[in-house]
C-alpha cells in the first residue's frame, strides 16, 4: 500500500503537479512493481475529489480503479462513540487514566459529543474542558501544591495490592480502581462527584507506596530518636544501628521515587524470618500509640540519604479544616506530604479506604469537594 501523504487538498499542490502525479501512478500500476500494489491518496475537498476522479477516469477508468466506486468516503465515527473513543485515547496517552483524572464526568463526556460535528473537534472540546477543570483546581491551590503519597507499612506482603490500585512507574493512584476496591462509606460520597474526585487525584499528585518491613526494622533502629529507642528497649527490640539501612531506603520504592525515577520490575528478596515479623509486630504496637516517633524515624532516614532536604511530623494542611499529614517533606524547594499507613496485616479493600479517605479530606480541605 502506497499512501500520498500532505497532498489532501488543491492549495497543497499545484494542478499540474497533480496531473503529472496521476500519469506516473497509471504507469506504476502497469508495471510489475505495481501490479499487486494498492495506492491511495486521501482527499478532504471535493474538488480534489472530482479532478482525481476525472483524471483517473481519462487515463485508466478500470486499470487504475477496478470495477468498484473511484471513492470510498469516510465521514467519521457516530457521536456516540466520540466518549469511548476520547476514553481509550486518554488513557493509552496517561498511562491507563480515565476522563475522570482530567476532571470530565460523563455526562460532561456525553454533552460534549453532542456539541461536536467530529471526533477531531470533540477531541479538542475534552481538551479544553480538561484545561478548564485544571485551574479551576488550581486556583484553590493558593497557599501550596499538595502531593499527597501514601506509604503502606504492613507486617504482609501487599506489593501485589498495590500495584493492583496504581497505575505507570511512579505509582500514580488510579482514582477508578479505588473506587471499586472497596465499599466503605467514603464511597458512596465520592462517587457522587467522580470528575472531582479523579482530578483531584491527578492534581494532588496522589501515589500510593509500599514499604517493606524489613526496611523500614532497619530505618526505626538507624534514624529513630533516643525516645523511640526507649520505647523499642522496653519491648526488647534491638535498636543498635543497621549498616544497611542506608542502602535499603534508598533502594526502596520511596526512595526510588524521590530520586524522580520510575519503579521497575522489582527483585523479591528473601521472604522475613519470624524474628523479623516478630520485631516488626512490635513497631505495630508502637504505632497504636506513638506512630509520631516512627514517622520522625523515617524522616530522619530521608534527610540522612539526601533524598529530602528537610521534615516535619504532624503539618497542618494550612487550611480552614484543620488536617495534619504524619510527614511533610521539602524536596528540591516543593513540599511532599507523606501518610503512614502502619498495619500489622492489611489488603486491597483496606488500603484502598485508607487512600480514598484522605483523599476526600485533602479535597474537603482545599474546597474542591463540598
């Protein structure tokens, strides 16, 4: 198949070009070359139709168009494919991302292909109304940019579930996933408003991270404060200092992410020994009552790695409700906040409530959910 590209139109080419053109394809035809060859010349004007057609006609007639019509017209995709069509082409370009991450609800979707009389003008309609949604978020956003990352710690392997609620190498939250992973009453909330819900995932930077328990073992009895330790001794945990820690945060799907580096396939280590879960179910306890020390452990780590600049536990969002993030990093001069969710043992549904929930909170807080 030969196509004629950049020639759709008369004021792309000059008549005789044209001409000349159409002698040289009666020619190829009739060759060798050409005869099992299929050329096609697109037209988006009638008046290059019509002289094709004619000169066509003049100078082969079957030869050059068979026994069928010379023109085989093609007036698009019905509208009411316009909302699927914009749907796969979004998600193919943003890594799996519904028309709800852009802030487009289906309704929104569906009256935009009424108002449009091609799926290249619907196109740039969902465009537009994307870009629209954007500052409307954007501007609520007037005291910081909020990037909310959540951090799974759990005493099972939930890299799986994980991976099951996010999509692309950064661990982006797929807002669409985390809706059906669950029934919890955030739910049916957030359901209500799923275009305001899904941007807000987008714009949040929203991503979900795991942490594995033998990194973060390390992190507690490296970086953890003496008060921590205090309480990690009266529990008869080991709180010397582990040579790999270091290597292991930075190694870690937070540190990988806070180098700007996309996750890959990951290497399954060795699976934890029972003194491990053991240790490791004693920081759950710990959590219970004292996750603030914890969390200041794994700040302390982060700045100790270089991977952020600076912390704080317990940051208030800065906004009229009043919400506090378990670690607000400073990175490279933009802060990142960080939601610890310790459990001793968790799942799909859970860490998916435990992510809608404060996503609602985030967007309660900054006025994009009412």
């Amino acid at each position: 198949m030969i196509v004629f590209e950049g020639r759709e139109a008369l004021g792309d080419v000059s008549g005789s070009e044209i001409e000349s053109a159409m002698h040289e394809i009666n020619q190829f035809i009739r060759s060798e070359a050409g005869r099992r060859s299929l050329v096609v010349w697109p037209t988006n004007r009638d008046d290059l139709t019509d002289l094709l057609t004619g000169l066509g006609e003049s100078l082969g007639r079957e030869a050059l168009f068979g026994i069928s019509a010379p023109v085989t017209s093609f007036q698009g995709p019905p509208k009411t494919e316009y909302a699927r069509i914009a749907q796969q082409t979004v998600s193919v370009l943003n890594e799996g991302a519904s028309l709800d991450a852009l802030g487009i609800s289906v309704d929104l979707a569906n009256d935009l292909a009424t108002q449009s009389d091609t799926i290249g003008n619907y196109l740039a309609r969902v465009r537009a109304a994307a870009v629209r949604a954007g500052h409307r978020v954007e501007k609520l956003l007037t005291k910081e940019r909020y990037r909310l990352w959540t951090v799974t710690v759990s005493g099972n392997d939930v890299e799986g579930d994980v991976a099951a609620l996010t999509r692309g190498g950064f661990s982006a939250a797929d807002v669409d996933r985390l809706l059906s992973s669950t029934g919890a009453n955030v739910v049916s909330d957030l359901k209500k408003h799923p275009e305001q819900t899904g941007i807000l995932g987008t714009v949040l930077d929203a991503r979900i991270v795991n942490m594995d328990m033998v990194c973060m073992l390390a992190i507690t009895r490296t970086y953890g404060s003496p008060e921590l330790h205090k309480v990690m001794q009266s529990k008869d945990m080991i709180t010397a200092k582990d040579s790999s820690a270091a290597r292991r945060l930075l190694e870690s799907d937070l540190g990988i992410l806070l180098q700007d580096n996309p996750l890959g396939t990951r290497k399954r280590g060795p699976k934890p020994g029972s003194n491990t879960k053991d240790a490791f179910a004693k920081l759950v306890e710990i959590s219970r009552t004292s996750d603030g020390l914890l969390n200041d452990a794994l700040g302390r780590g982060l700045v100790a790695t270089g991977l952020i600049d600076s912390y704080e536990t317990e940051r208030n969002l800065g906004t009229d409700l009043v919400f506090h993030s378990d670690i607000y990093c400073i990175k490279n001069g933009a802060p990142i906040r960080l939601e610890l969710m310790w459990r001793a043992k968790t799942g799909r549904a859970t860490i998916a409530n435990y992510v809608l929930g404060k996503i609602n909170n985030y967007g309660k807080a900054i006025g994009v959910i009412q």
